[in-house]
C-alpha cells in the first residue's frame, strides 16, 4: 500500500518519505542517498507496526499459557505431589505480569547493507506504510547484562571471546547457568553460546552485541519458560537498543 516511512541515523538525506505499492528497501535507501561511510548497517533498526501487534499477540497467549502451567503446579502441591514448582511460583507469577506489561518494540530482523542486497536480493525487503527504520553509527562495546558481577559495556577487541567479556565484568554470580548463556545480535536475532573450554570454534561477537547470563533456577512447568523469558529478554533489550540509537 501507498504511505509514508521516516529514514533516520546515517543516510545521506534522512527524512520522511512517501512509498510506492511493491517498493523494496533498496529502492528506499537510494532515494535517501545512500548511506555514509559511518554506517553500520548490521545494526538497522527497523520497526514494523504489523510485527508489534503480533508480539503483543505472542505475549498475551504466552502469559496465559504460563498462567496455566502456574495453576496446575498449584494443584499438584495440593495433592501433596512432590514437586519443584513451589518456590518457583511467585517467579512465574512476576513473569506473567512482566509480560503482560511489556510494550513491544515491533523490531523486524533485515538485510540494511546495500551491497549485500545487491548480490541478495531475495533479502531485499518489502516496505510497508508506518514502517520507520534508524541506521546508527558503528559502536564500540559490547553490553554485558543478566547474572554477572557487574553489568555493563565493555569495549569491543577484535578476536575476543564471549567468556572473556564476561570476565571483564566480574564473571558470574553463583546463581548463574554457565549453559544458558545468549547472544543479542546487533540486528536483532539472538544465538545460545557455548562458554566450555572444549569449544575450540567459540562465537566472535560482533560490536554492538548483548551477552545475557540466565539464572540457574529456572522454574519447570508445563511451558517452557527459559524460550518465552529469552523473547521478553531480547525484546527488552532491543526497546533500550533502539531507544539508544535514536536518542543518539
């Protein structure tokens, strides 16, 4: 459909612009000039009313779900089950509020460099009324968030290993679980990483990226909380990234 679209961050000529039916993002890029040679289009971001209301979609069925899972655990401690769910109760119950609370960001994982999608066009993108995309500046630090001594950025080196950003905050906390550790990507998807000393192929982060520690206890119900707490997570963690990027 015809509308408008805003360009912001790094292209040579920023604004707001109005799309044609069937127009592709390449297409958008070059009629906002391209970008600047500052650019890092790994880490785009770029927001989609339509995705938004899907993730509240998701949300919403996901706290219901694990509202459920929570009521059954009840059930089963009434029965005198044994069973690991009580103390994780008032955890689950935290969660479902968060989750209900949360306002996604509607962040959409694309191609945004241009000679990439000139050799990939597959990856090329159809824009859409609403849709507003920020090309920041190329970072330099890598956040380091979840169980560890001390949150917070640590400057991005070349080569340097997911376990040794980790260590530079202070390592874990002992309610860490070494194996659930992820990684945020700058574009938005997220990848589990593997920290063991055996792993002689370890994930190089690009800069930009978040490393989030789990806690060891997670609760075991009838949902898998450890994949809807990493959405809420990543979502989390892309809102304060998006609003980062455009403040700056």
């Amino acid at each position: 459909e015809a509308g408008s679209v805003r360009w912001s961050g790094e292209f040579a000529h920023p604004g707001v612009y109005e799309i044609r039916r069937g127009e592709k993002l390449s297409e958008l890029i070059g009629r906002a000039g391209g970008i600047t040679h500052h650019a890092y289009p790994l880490g785009a971001v770029f927001l989609r009313d339509r995705i938004k209301e899907e993730k509240k979609q998701y949300y919403e069925k996901a706290a219901f779900e694990l509202q459920n899972g929570l009521v059954m655990a009840m059930t089963r401690m009434r029965a005198g089950a044994s069973s690991g769910d009580a103390g994780a109760a008032p955890m689950v119950a935290n969660l479902v509020s968060q989750i209900r609370s949360i306002d996604p960001v509607g962040r959409m994982v694309i191609e945004a460099d241009p000679t990439v999608l000139q050799v990939r066009p597959e990856m090329d993108v159809l824009v859409e009324p609403g849709d507003t995309i920020h090309l920041p500046r190329r970072p330099s630090t890598i956040l380091v968030m979840g169980e560890v001594q001390n949150p917070g950025a640590v400057q991005f080196q070349s080569g340097k290993k997911a376990s040794e950003y980790i260590a530079a905050v202070g390592g874990m906390t002992q309610m860490a679980n070494e194996d659930r550790v992820f990684a945020i990507l700058p574009n938005g998807s997220a990848e589990p990483l593997k920290l063991s000393s055996w792993n002689f192929q370890p994930t190089l982060l690009p800069p930009g990226s978040t490393i989030y520690v789990s806690r060891d206890n997670l609760p075991t119900t009838s949902v898998d909380v450890l994949q809807i707490s990493l959405q809420v997570i990543k979502d989390l963690a892309l809102a304060a990234a998006s609003l980062s990027v455009i403040s700056k």
